[in-house]
DNA sequence: GAGTGGTCTAGACCACGGT
DNA sequence: CCGTGGTCTAGACCACTCA
C-alpha cells in the first residue's frame, strides 16, 4: 500500500477479493469506507473500482452498492490479428495467391448472414495464405459491392483484400464464430492436405453504421491453435 | 454534441475517426485542444479519449500526442461461460455424467503444461456434459492436488468440477488455446458420434498466485460454435 | 528543456433503485 | 426518501519522450 495509485489500489483489492476477505454477497465496503481507508480521493477509488467492474470481478449497483461477482465472469480480451501477422508471429514470411475473384449474385445463406436484398452484387473472393509458401489458412470472402463500390477494382496483389479493407473501410461492428470443420475436397487441395481433415475456421461478418461490409471465413492448417491469455 | 458525457463526447470522436477527419498519422489534437472544442473539463476528455485508447482505436503517447492507430486492432471481449450455461442458453437442460475419476502420476505433457514436479500427484477426471441428454462436450481435467487438496474429497455429482472449482477457488490468470481436432476412437465414443468428426477443443490451463490450479481440455460435440459481437 | 498524456484531489450534482 | 455509485470540474503535479 505503497503509492496509492489506482493501479495498485485496484491490485491490493484484488488480492483481498482472491484471498477471500468478502464473501460472495454484498459484503464489500464503498467507495468512500475504501477512499478513507486507502486515504485517496473518492475519483481514485472510483477508478480503481471500476476496472474490478469492467473484468468482471465485482458488480456495482447504484444503491445496492459493491459486491464481489459469485461467479466471476472470464473475459479475455481477444485480439483478431491479420493473418499477415499470425504468420509473421511465427516467424515465417506471408505471402497470398487469390485462386478465384469474381462478382456474382449472392447465394441466399449469405444474402441473409449480411442482410443484403435479392440482386445486390457482391465481389466473391477465395484466397489462400501462405507461410513460406506452405498453406497457412484459406480465406472465402463476400465483399458488399453497395458498401465498397471501389472494392470491385482494388489491386489485392501487393496487400490481401483483409488488409485492403482494413485499411480503405473502417467497421463499426462486427460477429465473429468459431467452429471446427472436416476438411472437404475443395479445402483439402486449398490448404494441401488431406480430405477429412479438422479445420479450425472463423467465420467473422462486419458491418459499417448498418450496412454489412464484408463476410470472410478463414480455414485455417491442421495443427493451428488460436492462443491467448486470460 | 448534447450531454458532453465521456460516452457522447467518446462516440462522437469515434464518428469522426471512422469518418476520415484524421488521417492515419500523427494528425489528432491533444487532450487540451478537444477539451476545448467540446467545452469540457480536460479530466472528461481524457476518459473518453483513454476509452478510445483501450479498444484500440487510437494511439496516446506522451509528448508524442494522440494519433489514429494506423490498422486499428480489433479486439473482442470473449467470455467464456460456463459449460452449463452454454447448454442453457440454448434452452436445453444441463446434466453431467463422470466418466473417469482417479488420483496418479501427471503425463510429462500436462506436468510440463501446469509447471509441476515429477512425483505431484493431480487428479484426473473426465466429464461428459449433456444437454437433455445428448451429448453436448467432453471434458478431459487435470487438478494439483498441490494446489487445491480439498478437491479429492469434492462431491461432484450435483455439480460440475468447473463450477466446484469455481466456486472454491479463484483463480489470477490463465492460458486458452482453440483449436480443431478429429474425433479419435474414445472422444467418439464419449460425444455419441463418428470418428473422425471435427471437434472443437478449448484448452485451459489457469493459476492462483504462480501456481497451476487445473488444466481443461473441453471438446464440444460437431456443430458446436462459439459466437461472440466485435 | 518543454510539451503531452497520466494521474490525484476536493468538491459538487445527478440518477438510479431499494426502503 | 435517501444512500450509493456515476460523472463533471478546475487545478495541480508528475513522468515520459521528443527535439
């Protein structure tokens, strides 16, 4: 109880938590019994207890005051990197070859996942990564040609078109799923490897003030793990 | 431009982000400057802009000022739920059926994972999870007997060894890794299906203060995905 | 050295939500 | 009603980092 940061306020009061001093109701002093007993400012407090907030640690109600989480609630904060930098992270260098490219009607499953109207054209795209020219991931991709007109001439030969996209169109918001798959013919000869083959695939859709920008799918390599900490 | 609330005054920069009104360089005024034009204290706009800053949409440095971040990195907050949860939210019934329960040596492979000693005993036990009654994920656990004793003697019949876990002990940090796998001989048999299915694993290893608590490896039945908004 | 963000403070008013 | 958290303010000092 050094240097009455917020930081290290919030830190000591996790360890309290963790070591059990509140049980797992109402038990927790406020802010201002926890200001005067860190002897800091109330806003310092307030901080403090609202990052314990936001990780899921404890739970705040106007009135009904501070109490720790019973269950707490395991967040992970999940980046999505390009594949460009998953492969360079593994110390390989990336590259990518677009095997189809073309504008064509949307099918209906997708229509639906990206809330296009029958007829919309769409810019279809299938492209596969590579990590020192072995294959890394394939992408299948949906680029809304409403949302990005200028996405029908882009020259994806230099960056991907996750990166073009990326760079040219921000996103508001977005899904993401995860799933495994067995790995069918077309995936098979795409990633080199062999038809029955589990995939892990991410599937992620994203949208710009309503309107869907793009929907992709990543097969990624047997063997790929999608890691991160807790 | 109303309230000049954190939030208001956060989204509203948000738009003109998204909008294009910097670049994606050095372009963006200082805390001061903005404070200003929204009328506000710098304290308030510097919430907002330390929001910005967190989801990873701009860049603050000292002296260096704030700046649009160049790829702007996405991050999700994925929760991991509880498997019964997971079952529930899907509007099934949640049971479970202990499979394997034992008390041995630690495989070099998991020993390694959880950072113990040759000769640590840990407690092994395997789970299928059901929803009403089909199978819904299997779960291959590993406990430090070092680390949580008490749970030799836990009774997990009304509940799961997650939730017992869970509840007895937290928990400061923890790894996660995703990834694909086929059904092997055993994993078929446990989640009713065929072999060579794709499954999806979720492995989880998780510490108390340095020291391993337990290490997971849920694999969910075919079909299974794990949803979450960017 | 100087400019920018990082943080703390003391005080104030407000909004939600139990009593 | 009234206690609790949510938020804003004005001012201050500090720490990092660039020139």
């Amino acid at each position: 109880m050094n240097a009455v940061t917020h930081s290290s306020i919030r830190e000591d009061i996790r360890k309290r938590i963790v070591a059990g001093e509140w049980g797992l109701g109402e038990q927790m002093p406020g802010e201002i019994d926890l200001a005067s007993e860190y002897d800091c400012s109330r806003t310092t407090m307030n901080r403090a207890l609202r990052a314990l907030a936001d990780e899921g640690m404890i739970e705040r109600k106007r009135k009904g005051g501070t109490r720790v989480r019973p269950l707490p609630v395991h967040q992970a904060q999940l980046s999505i990197p390009l594949v460009r930098e998953q492969v360079e992270a593994r110390g390989a260098r990336h590259s990518h070859r677009i095997v189809k490219r073309s504008v064509r009607r949307v099918p209906a499953e997708v229509r639906q996942r990206m809330g296009l109207k029958e007829g919309d054209r769409a810019c279809f795209l299938e492209t596969v990564h590579l990590a020192d020219d072995t294959p890394f991931a394939f992408e299948r991709r949906w680029v809304s040609l409403e949302a990005v007109p200028a996405f029908e001439a882009a020259d994806l030969t230099r960056i991907s078109a996750n990166e073009w996209l990326v760079r040219e169109i921000p996103f508001t918001n977005g899904d993401v799923a995860l799933s495994a798959i067995c790995a069918d013919e077309a995936l098979a000869q795409a990633l080199d490897t062999e038809q029955g083959e589990a995939l892990f695939a991410l599937e992620r859709t994203t949208w710009l003030d309503g309107k869907a920008v793009t929907s992709v799918t990543f097969y990624y390599a047997p063997g790929f793990r999608l890691e991160f900490p807790i």
